[in-house]
C-alpha cells in the first residue's frame, strides 16, 4: 500500500472501488476524479493489486482521459493481461485439465483460473499460476498424466513446500501448481483445509473442460482464508474483487445460502476475515446482509481490526500494524497461540525466549492503547 495525502485518500480509494466493481459504476469513477481522486496513485495501486484491467475498464466508464503519462504503464499491463489470457490461458483446459480428468484424477480448481471465466472479460483476473487441489495420494497419478502431456516438475513437494509446481512450453508465465495442502502450520492462520474444498468439490466447467469447483458459499470461505493468510493480509484489492465476483456470479443461478457461509466461517475460525471481504464486496456492488459484514472479533480484537473495514484501506498503509492485524484477525485463539510460537521460534530456536517476551510486551502495549479507544461499528 502507498501513502497518501489523507484530503486525497477517500477519494481515491472510491475511484478504486467504482471502477474495479463487477459492472463498473461510471458516474462514481468520474465524481470520485472530480473530487480530487489522485490518478497517479490509483494506476499505481492498479499494478500493484493486480487491478490493471479493471481500473482500466472502470476509468473509462467514467469517460476518464487515459491517454496522460500516469496511466501508460497501465494500460501495457492490461493489455498483456488480455493477450496472456487469449494465447495462453484458453489451452489450460486442453493442457492440463484434460490429461487430469482422463487419468480419472479429480482436482478442484481454485481462485484465479476458476474464476476467471466468470470476470466479465477474460484477461481481467491475472494470475500468477493454477492453482489445483487433490490429496496427495492422488499426487503420483497426476503427475504422471501431467508429464506425459508435456509439463515438467520444476518443484516437488517437501518439508517447506505444501505443493508440486509443474511448466508447460506452450504455456508461459502459467505454471501449475498441485496442492496437497494450503499452507504450512507456522503460515496458516484460518480457513477450510484443502481437505475440506476436495471433499465438498462440485463440477465445473473450466474452459471447456469438465472439472471441479465449489459450492459459492464454501468458495466464499475459502477465498477470505486466503486472503487472510499473515503474508497476504488483504494487501491485494482483486482477493476482494473475486468475492463481488463469486456472488454476482451465483446470485444469478440462486440465492447465496448466508446461514451456511457463516456456519462454515465460524467452523474454521474465519469469520471476521469473511467479514472483511464481504464488507469490501459491497464496495464493490454487492448485494451483501447486514449482519455478515460484522466481525466475529470483540472489544480490543474489533478495535484492532477496524483499518480493514474502512473505505480507505486500498491507499492507506498498513506497515505501521501489519503485526497486529495479523493476529488479530484470527479468530480461534488456538490458531493465534500456534503464529505465535511460530513467530517467537523463527529463523530459530535459540532467540526464542527473548522474540517472545518482545511479542508479549508490543501486544500489551497495545492492548492497552487499544483498550481506551471507541468501539469502531464496520
């Protein structure tokens, strides 16, 4: 995130939502320019959250000049963006997808390549790679029907990585990643496992290809997992802009179960982390309950957490209290207890009383700056 003049910040921050929002809202994008919306940040901000095709789309929505030096690097981004998605992204189904379903291997594909055909143009969601889940039982199989198609381990699985990262020649800049995990215990704050996502897969059609997916309201967790995760913590503005997606997405075909997204969320300890994403959905034109968009967290932990639910948060820095919003974001006060030790033992074990102790008395410190200050009502 940039720092920002704070006069500046709120309406930036709106020209990033209005543009960024599954249907576009124009005439928001255009008073939000008018207001003194700072152009140059939100281009930037674009390249950082992985946004260029969406600010893009938006600005001119808004009938925004584009064509000044701010807004060339971009426009390049977004174009290769749509030209990746066209020569690249359109082969996964053949690929990889095929060879997987052929060899009776049932992985479910999440985040980017599942979503990206339900955006509303492709090359809009980037990504970094795909993501395919299955247990790693089914890891041998997959990766044979995957090397016999022509890709290559270019990472095997191991003690640090909880995947096998394969290439493909004919699909630069998109290698494919088997999870049989999310996450290490040590970086995993909450969210369904990848246990959980296999066991409950549904068919999915991904480009042109039978496959697996999930059910929108499993999908919804999952993703605010992710986005929570300690190295993520929301610091990419598209994490949101898939949730707007999934429910703009399933609203069409039917009604999004809440009770059951809220079950799950409080099953796996991520409530206020879907709280979070739900709130920036409506942001971005989502059609949202009340009550989902209030945070599990109380008192101190709801204090802490209020920078995520302000309207501001895509300019506003957050490194001051990165720490905080980690742990405070958790729910389960196992989980916390587990970052904790996690923390205190990293990069080893023989400083570990003294980062403990250090941790300790920063948290106290603010506990009790925290403890005197309002309520916040996200």
């Amino acid at each position: 995130m940039t720092i920002v003049d704070e006069s500046r910040a709120a309406s930036t921050a709106e020209l990033l939502w209005s543009a960024c929002a599954p249907a576009p809202n124009g005439p928001a994008v255009a008073a939000a320019v008018a207001a003194g919306a700072d152009l140059d940040l939100a281009a930037r901000e674009a390249l950082i959250q992985r946004l260029s095709g969406m600010v893009t789309r938006g600005l001119q929505a808004g009938g925004v000049d584009t064509s000044g030096a701010w807004a060339q690097e971009m426009l390049r981004d977004a174009a290769r963006c749509r030209a990746h998605a066209d020569l690249v992204l359109r082969q996964l189904g053949v690929k990889a997808l095929e060879p997987l379903a052929s060899a009776g291997v049932e992985a479910v594909v999440f985040k980017g390549a599942s979503l990206a055909e339900r955006y509303p143009a492709l090359g809009l969601r980037t990504m970094d790679d795909v993501d395919l889940i299955l247990p790693s039982e089914f890891h041998p199989a997959a990766i044979d029907a995957l090397t016999k198609a022509g890709w290559r381990v270019v990472r095997p699985a191991g003690r640090v990585y909880y995947d096998v990262a394969l290439v493909h020649p004919q699909l630069p800049g998109l290698p494919v990643e088997l999870h049989r995990a999310l996450s290490t215990w040590h970086i995993w704050a909450n969210g369904p496992s990848a246990t959980d996502l296999w066991e409950r897969r549904v068919p999915q059609t991904v480009f042109g290809t039978a496959a697996f997916g999930l059910p929108p309201e499993l999908e919804l967790v999952a993703l605010a997992g992710h986005a929570s995760k300690p190295f993520h913590l929301f610091d990419r503005l598209i994490w949101s802009v898939d949730v707007a997606v999934v429910i703009d997405a399933a609203s069409r075909a039917a009604p999004i179960d809440w009770d059951d997204v809220d079950r799950e969320a409080r099953r796996v300890g991520c409530r206020t982390a879907v709280a979070v994403l739900l709130s920036h959905a409506r942001h971005l034109g989502a059609s949202v309950p009340d009550e989902m968009c209030v945070p599990a967290a109380t008192r101190t932990r709801r204090k802490a957490v209020a920078p995520l639910f302000a309207p501001d948060w895509p300019v506003v820095p957050n490194n001051t209290y990165r720490r905080r919003l980690e742990f405070s974001v958790v729910d389960g006060w196992q989980r916390r207890l587990a970052m904790t030790l996690a923390w205190s033992a990293t990069p080893s074990f023989v400083g570990a009383p003294g980062r403990l102790l250090s941790l300790a008395r920063a948290g106290m410190q603010r506990w009790w700056r925290l403890r005197s200050m309002p309520t916040p009502r996200p």
